[in-house]
C-alpha cells in the first residue's frame, strides 16, 4: 500500500464517519403512534358550561397567500365561534403541526394580523390562571378601522406550554439535540369589543370552562404535560401538608 493510497483510504473513512454522525444526529419529527393521533374537531367540546357554538360568525380567516403557508406548517385546524347566554362571543383557532423545525415552526398571530392589514396596537405577556396550573400567554389587541380585537393565545413545544421567542427557540433546539423534532400547538381565543381588560376576563372565563370540560388526555394535549403535571404534584403537596382532621 503506497502512501498516497493510504491517505485516500483515511480521507475517505473520515468522510464516511462524519457523513454517518451528521445522519445520526439530525432530528427526526417523530411519528405519533396509534393511541396518540386525535382529531381537534372531536377533542374540543361543542358545549360546555354556558357557551355552545355560533354558526353564524366565523373566527379571522387568512387570505390565500397565508392560507397556502399554513397548510404547510398544520396538519390539523380548529376555527370555532362560542356565545353564551348573555351574548358574549369568543373566536377560537387552534392550529396542531406535528413538526416543529426551524423551517415549519409555528406562526404566531402578530404575524397573521399584521399580515392582513390589522394594527398591533398593545403586545404583553401574561399569565393565565387555570385548575391545572398557570398558563404563559401572549396578550394582544388587534385594531382595523372600527374593529378592536383584543387576543389571547398560548403554545406548546413538545410536551411543554411556552412562552414565544427565545423560550421558544430554546425549547425547540433542546428537542434538536435530543434528535427529535417537537410537535406544537397555538390556542388563541379573541373578542371584539372596545374594552381589553373586559375582554381578557371574558376570554379567561372561556379558557377555564373549555379545560374544565375536557377529558384529561385532551386536555394534556393544550396545556402541555409539564404544566399538568406541575399542577398534580403541587395538589399532591398541598394535600400532604393539610393537617388531618379527628
């Protein structure tokens, strides 16, 4: 074996090497298996405690530029109008992708508004207090012309809710180093009405009727299992220090 020849055979392992490590280590979305597949139109109550669906106003729609874009970035869409008794109304959107790399991550509505003409004129984070823990939220109003849209959105990364930007970015790139690409969901619920912080109230009361009626499976699958899991344990430490009673 000349020497030229052995520097060909080393040069030529170490490629193959690296080209194995980088297959290896690139994350790879992973396939839900059978008793993990669900259906947001069947997972999602069509009533529940005082609200039942309005067929007759229709959440924000996106144009046909945005919409060839989500259905990229979705597998599975939920638009939804609940009213109550006392004629409240809130716009519910849910959006589930099953693959959460950098190319197809979530698109969140101050994207999807602005987009389509709206104005952002108020973008804060928030928290949203439930049974089973408390919720990081985006808060914001939208604005076009008369119309005063104030929102209230969440997401998941995997198993846990987030909060947007570099929570977000870091979230997802500890699922890359793992070698899996995480799932996601956006929930966003919104009112149109002139006052946010009646708003806001009006939409929270939603969210927490909505969870309260869903089965726990269902539930886990908005809320994250992080945040379900955190609100157990910590039920699980205020029982035990409760003293007992004779």
């Amino acid at each position: 074996m000349n020497r030229r020849f052995a520097i060909s055979l080393v040069l030529g392992l170490a490629m193959a090497g690296t080209s194995a490590l980088t297959g290896a280590l690139t994350p790879k979305a992973r396939v839900p298996q059978a008793h993990e597949q669900f259906s947001l139109e069947q997972m999602i109550p069509q009533r529940f405690g005082d609200w039942r669906i309005d067929p007759n106003v229709v959440p924000l729609q996106p144009d046909p530029e945005q919409q060839s874009v989500l259905e990229k970035i979705y597998d599975q869409t939920l638009s939804r109008t609940y009213v109550n008794r006392e004629g409240q109304r809130v716009m519910l959107s849910i959006a589930y992708g099953g693959d959460q790399s950098k190319a197809l991550q979530l698109h969140l509505p101050e994207v999807c508004y602005v987009a389509q003409g709206f104005q952002m004129v108020k973008d804060q984070e928030g928290e949203l207090p439930t049974g089973f823990g408390e919720l990081p939220v985006k808060r914001l109003v939208a604005r076009l012309h008369e119309r005063n849209e104030p929102i209230t959105y969440w997401i998941t990364i995997g198993e846990h809710a987030t909060k947007t930007g570099i929570q977000q970015k870091l979230r997802r790139l500890a699922y890359g180093l793992s070698g899996e690409i995480p799932d996601g969901m956006l929930v966003r619920v919104s009112t149109i009405q002139a006052n946010d912080a009646q708003a806001w109230r009006i939409q929270d009361r939603f969210v927490t009727d909505m969870l309260g009626n869903m089965a726990p499976r269902d539930r886990t699958r908005l809320l994250g299992a992080g945040l379900e899991g955190a609100a157990v344990q910590a039920r699980s430490g205020h029982a035990a220090q409760a003293p007992a009673r004779g």
